[in-house]
C-alpha cells in the first residue's frame, strides 16, 4: 500500500527485528553489575595508586637518599640475633646472649634520638661518618672479644657502643621526605613506602642474620651488619642537603619554623629599636634588610611593640645606656625556653603524645610475637612460630601499600586513633581462635591495622615538629617501639607462664585499647589545624590546608 510520499512499505516480515536481549534474572544482574562497579573502580584505585607512588619516586633527591639507607636497615635489622646467634655458639646458652642483646637494644633506644638531634643541629655530612665508624668499631671489638673469650664486662661495654653509634636511618629518610616536597598527598606516600621498608627489612634481616650465623660461620653476621652500616652511612652522608621545596607541585611551602624565621625591619621610629648617640663613637646597627637602624639622640631605649618581646638589639642599647639588664637566672621566661630546649624536640606536646602510643604499638608487637611462640609451642610445632607471625608482618606490609595509593581527606590523628582500636579489636580474637592454620589467617586482621596506624601517627609528628627537630622526634618514636618491645615481652612472657599460652594476648588488647584512648583524648593537641603550645621553640603553629 503506498505511502503519503508515494513508496510501498515493506512487508511487516521483512522490517529488519532488532534481537531480543536475554534479561539475566535480578539476583544474578545485580550481581554482575555490582561485579563491573566494583572492577572498575578497583582499576581506577590501582591507577591513582601507582601514579601516587611515581610521583613519591619522582621526588628529586628523595630516591637517592632512601636507597643509600637501605644498607643501614638491612643491618641494624640483622645485628641483633647476628650477636644472639654468635654469643649462644661461644656459650652454649642464652642467659648472656640475651643479656647483651639487651644492652644492645637499650643503648640504641638512647643513642638514636641524641645521635638524630645532632644530626638536625649538624648535617649528615658531619655527623654520619663517625657515627658509622663507631658503629663498626663496636662491632669489631665484640667478635674480637667473643671469640678470644674475654671478660664478659668488655662484651658489654663493646655492645654498648654499638647500639649508641647505630644511625637511625628511617628517622633520617623520614625527615628528607619531609623537606624535600610540602605536597601532603606525595609525603603520604611517601611515609607508606618507609614503613613498607621497615616491615621488609625485619622479615629479611633475622632470616639472613640466621642463615649466616648457623650454617656459614657465627661471625660471619656481625661483620656484615658492620660492614652494611658502614656502607650506607657513607653513601647517606656524600647526599646533597635538600633544597627549598617553594611551590613545588603546586602546594604551599612549608612554614618556617618561629626559631628559623627571620624578623621584619622596622617600620617607624617608635617601633625600631633605640641605639646609642652616633657621637657615642659606636657604629650604628643595621636591620635585617641592610638599612641603618635609626638612632636616638639621648634618652632610654625605646620599649618594644605592644605584646612583644625586646629584640637584641634594644636589649644592647639598654646595656650600653647603664640600664639594668635581665639575665638568664634572673627571667623565668628564659629559663623556660632553656629547659625546653635540653628537652629538644621532646618539648613538643604532640610528640610525648605519639610517643606514649607508639609505647604501645612495641607491646602489641611482642606481646603477640611471645604469645605465638606459646600457642604453636603447646602445639607442639614450635617452628611453626616464625612463619605464623610473618602473617602478621605480611598484612602489615599490604595495607601499609594499599595506604599509600590512597588520598586521604580525614585528620590523621583520627586515623591513628581508629587504627588502634582496628588493632586492639583484632587482637581480641585471637585468644579464641583454635588450631595453627586458622591462628595464622587471624593474626593477619590486626596486621592490617598496624602500617596505617604506624603512617598516620608519623604524619602526626611532622605536622606538629619543626623541620629543624624532624628526625629526633622521628628517631624518639623508633625509641618509644623499642621500649615498647622490651616491656611488652617481658610482661607477655610472665602472662604466658602463669595463666597460659593465650593469656599473653591479652596485652596487646590492652595496649592498643589504651593508646586509642590517649589519641581521642589528645585530639586538641595533636589536631593541626589548632594553635600548638610548642610554637616559639620549633613548633609549627597552625599550618591551614596540610593535613
């Protein structure tokens, strides 16, 4: 039948049909849409991840410096059970071993921190080299001593010396990361990729250390550890110093802190400060900018701006007037400011704060490392111990990676917060979890909580510290886990023996339940974007828009 335009239609049989599509029943479509979400976004997460991680890399000076620290790592991680594995085989037993082991770890807690101060006071360059050589040094004299059986006294001595020359090198690579980008998303990733290096390097180091010192030779460890310290602290100390990261990425520079920066000129009369009579036959001073200071022909100094404080040079024309001048023992507010700057960069609220949890964290380490070695001991497998906490270790390393790709918006103190009670929630399980192979796979939930908690609270600290102090505070929260790990595992072990094998898990529930509850409680303190008390001894202030 023809149309209005004058053409025949086509037969209704022959319109081309579109074909029907199969509907997939709604359980199952459901499914595989959510299936395709959850794909695609997984790949988009994974692209953002690895760009977040090139950009890390493609930091100037960032990879040069974190690759010569590797050396250093890899030994501090092995000279421990080197020495345990070198002082049982001269002995036969572990009573002395571990008691210099002991003092090994003792004298590391404390050289750490002094040995970071110095080097945020003085450079790498200055300080590094004889740090390393007395490292060495320490070590030598130790094998030397084991193996011609001297006194016991000198094994000591010679350990101490060891442990107080040993460089803190993730506190130091923490700390360039820090000056080399003010790009909070980069600096992230980062601290994420420090501490996927710290969980590496326990898992490698005692491993090797114990490969070497019982199938090679027992000396052969120690000489190692000396010979890789030695290595990278010379490759870490030939760096060039970081240079000033203005508007890198497009991020705002980093705040001076109040000690480096430098006073403005004055700006009239009235506020400049009074020097003496220019027929008094003493040069006149100059501003910072180069200009004369403007002089006062007679009378007082001039007092200083409303609410401020005397700069030198008005407390100079005071003392070449005849006025009477405060001293360091007569001013209270200068005895505080020299009391607070023994404390260094322990002045600051946040970092005894992070310290205290970081406390913590070490207790969760032993105390779970201690009461696995009960649970698989009971079992009879003790072998089985090691392998069972690299559980642990292995799901601390992949979250730790997986919180580097990510671009966190909330405070990281309410991320150091959660992570403890993820931590101390997973740790609750274990006491209840029956056989080796299921005890295996549950160790790694609170793993997952430990590299992210870990991250966080060292961001925490770089917000709150002054870049001059950054690697003593990072160096005083290594301390802090250290001394964690000693108390830890000597209240685990006395768990262990009087109520049971699952009873030392219990210590870390503790630990971590109580170290969340110090965070949340600290959040005004550890807040960034609230004043901090430290500020005007190296503390930062209020730093808006890094978090």
């Amino acid at each position: 039948m023809p149309t209005r335009l004058g053409r025949r239609s086509a037969p209704a049989s022959t319109l081309p049909t579109s074909p029907r599509r199969r509907r997939l029943p709604t359980g199952i479509g459901r499914c595989a849409t959510a299936l395709h979400t959850g794909f695609g976004r997984c790949v988009a997460v994974l692209r953002t991840g690895v760009g977040r991680y090139a950009a890390a890399i493609r930091v100037t000076g960032a990879v040069r410096y974190y690759a010569a620290s590797l050396p250093i790592r890899l030994g501090a991680a092995m000279l421990s059970l080197g020495v345990l594995v070198l002082i049982r085989h001269a002995t036969g037993g572990y009573a002395t071993a571990g008691a210099v082991v002991g003092t090994l770890a003792v004298a590391g807690t404390v050289g750490g921190p002094l040995a970071a101060r110095l080097t945020d006071r003085y450079g790498p360059r200055r300080v590094l080299p004889p740090l390393v050589a007395g490292n060495a040094l320490g070590v030598v004299c130790l094998v030397v001593a084991v193996a011609t059986a001297a006194p016991p006294p000198l094994w000591y001595a010679t350990a101490a010396v060891a442990g107080l020359c040993t460089p803190a090198a993730g506190s130091l690579t923490r700390a360039r990361w820090s000056s080399l980008t003010p790009d909070r998303a980069v600096l992230s990733t980062g601290f994420a990729l420090e501490s996927l290096t710290d969980d590496l390097t326990f898992v490698v180091g005692p491993v090797l250390a114990t490969v070497l010192g019982s199938t090679v030779q027992p000396v052969l460890a120690p000489l190692l550890t000396a010979l890789l310290v030695l290595t990278g602290g010379v490759a870490m100390a030939v760096q060039r110093p970081p240079r000033p990261t203005a508007g890198r990425s497009g991020s705002p520079a980093r705040a001076p802190s109040s000690r480096t920066a430098a006073p403005e000129a004055p700006t009239s009369a009235t506020s400049a400060p009074a020097t003496p009579s220019a027929t008094s036959g003493v040069s006149a001073p100059t501003t910072p900018t180069g200009v004369p200071a403007p002089t006062a022909v007679s009378g007082p100094p001039a007092p200083p701006a409303m609410g401020g404080r005397p700069t030198p040079t008005a407390v100079g024309g005071a003392l070449a007037c005849g006025t009477r001048g405060r001293s360091v023992s007569s001013d209270p507010g200068r005895r505080r400011r020299f009391r607070r700057g023994a404390a260094g960069a322990l002045a600051v609220p946040a970092l005894r704060v992070m310290a205290g949890a970081f406390v913590a964290t070490g207790v969760v380490f032993s105390g779970v490392q201690v009461s696995i070695a009960a649970v698989t001991g009971g079992y009879g497998h003790a072998a089985a111990a090691g392998p069972v906490y690299g559980c642990f270790g292995v799901a601390s390393m992949c979250a730790g990676l997986g919180y580097g790709a990510i671009g966190w918006r909330s405070a990281p103190y309410r991320r150091v917060a959660v992570g403890f009670g993820c931590l101390a929630a997973g740790c609750a399980l274990l006491p209840f979890v029956p056989g080796l192979g299921l005890l295996a796979a549950a160790v790694a939930v609170p793993g997952l909580a430990v590299a992210p908690t870990v991250i966080a609270g060292n961001t925490v600290v770089e917000q709150r510290v002054g870049a001059g102090q950054l690697a003593e505070a990072f160096a005083w929260l290594g301390g802090a886990c250290s001394l964690g790990v000693a108390v830890g595992a000597a209240a685990a072990g006395r768990l262990v023996d009087a109520y049971g094998p699952r009873a030392g898990f219990l210590l870390p529930v503790l630990a971590a339940a109580a170290a969340a509850l110090l965070v949340a409680r600290s959040r005004r303190t550890l807040d960034p974007h609230r004043p901090d008390p430290s500020a005007g001894r190296g503390g930062r202030g209020i730093r808006p828009g890094r978090r």
